[in-house]
C-alpha cells in the first residue's frame, strides 16, 4: 500500500442521493424530501436540525432503513440498501444500526438489564453474551450500578441512557438518535451528548441526531439544515 493509499479519507459510512419521499398523491401530496442529498463518514457525530415538519424524522427513517424513498436510493458501507427487500433491510438494522427515540420506548416492568438484553434478543446476538453485553453497555453509560431499576425509579436521564444502552449493547455501526434531548433539561442533555461524544471516540461509532438545541449543535462535528426538503451543510 503506498502512502497515498495509507492516508486516503475513507469513504462515507451511510450516503442518502437524490433522496425524495412524497406522502400522498395528487393535490394533497406532502413532500417530506426533494432531491435531498447527504453523506456521513465514519467516526462522526452529526446534528439534522430544522423547523418542525421540516423532514428531519422522515430523513432518520430512510437512514435506518425504516422506510424506502419514493426516489433517489440510500447507501450503507457502500451498499444500496433502499432496493433491499423488507427482510433484508430488516436483518441489516438489527445488526449494524441502533435506534434512540425521544420517548425512551422502554419497556415499563422491565429494569434497565432487562430492557437492554430484551434488544440484544431482537438483535440475534447469542443468548451466551447477553450478560457480558448488556453489563458492557450500561457501564459505558454510566448505569451498571442501577441496572436492576426499572424506569418509574430513575430520571429521565437515566431513562435515556438506557435507552442509548439498549442501542449500543449489540455493538452497531450507526446510531440513529431522533430528539433524544427534548424532554430532558439542559443539564441531562449534556450527560447524553458526552455519552454521544465517547462513542464516537472510544467505540468508533457514527451518530446522526435531530435536534433543535443550539447548545448541541455547538458540540457537534458538523451541523445539517433541511430547508425546503433539501439539506444544507452549515459546518
């Protein structure tokens, strides 16, 4: 390998071309994208803002391979995975990709061990490092001490970085984050996006997140806008 080859950038870890989604048809169509284009390399921590409506879900949706574009296509590792039927995309996401919501989606009777190893059951991981795995991941957030609570017992910031845990346990590629600070404060918030900051730098893991949080998008590698269903890269 010479030292061009050594000192390449790599290439994007997940790319969206041309990317359009239309709700609808007719006269009461909404388009959610127009010929949005984005591209991710590895090792990032991302923010997508804009104003409410402005497609940023829709776009997180399409990364994760929750829904297809009604044009353009998405690209994992360099790999189209828009085309792929609904199983393969399906069998993708539980292996390389890690979804956090605003709501935290826990499972309310469970504790916070038996939420994160009830998504290492969904992820296929072997029944025989569910253990190691799931102790892994909530150490790595901060939570291994509390790990026999359920949600009612802990913050909302607690709550949120079990969720992250439970995204994290199975050791993806991609973590897909939509508004994973609003209905924290400021001071939680920030406990969430250092647990983002380390992932990316300890763990190697690419994050893309929605967001209306000034504060946040000055903690960010790089800032995105979606404005008129196009994106816009602020930096």
């Amino acid at each position: 390998m010479n030292v061009a080859e050594q000192t390449k950038a790599p290439g994007p870890l997940i790319q969206a071309v041309g990317v359009t989604r239309t709700f609808g048809r007719g006269a009461g169509a909404v388009h959610a994208l127009k010929g949005a284009d984005l591209s991710i390399p590895p090792r990032r921590l991302v923010a997508l803002r804009g104003r409410s409506g402005s497609g940023k879900t829709t776009l997180i949706n399409l990364l994760g391979s929750l829904d297809r574009p009604t044009e353009g296509a998405i690209y994992f590792q360099g790999q189209e995975i828009s085309s792929m039927p609904e199983k393969k995309r399906n069998e993708l996401r539980r292996r390389s990709i890690g979804l956090i919501f605003q709501s935290y989606a826990l499972v309310p009777l469970m504790s916070a061990y038996e939420n994160v190893e009830f998504g290492l059951r969904i992820a296929g991981v072997p029944s025989g490092k569910y253990r190691e795995y799931a102790e892994q991941a909530l150490d790595f957030v901060g939570l291994k001490a509390r790990m026999k609570h359920r949600p009612f017992e802990m913050s909302g910031g607690e709550q949120q970085r079990v969720a992250i845990a439970r995204a994290i346990a199975h050791k993806p590629t991609l973590i897909l984050a939509d508004e994973p600070t609003a209905e924290l404060d400021s001071k939680m918030g920030l406990q969430v996006m250092k647990v983002f900051k380390d992932l990316v730098q300890y763990e190697g893991m690419t994050i893309i997140l929605t967001t209306h949080d000034p504060a946040i998008m000055e903690i960010v590698d790089q800032v995105y806008a979606l404005e008129d269903g196009r994106i816009v890269d602020e930096g």
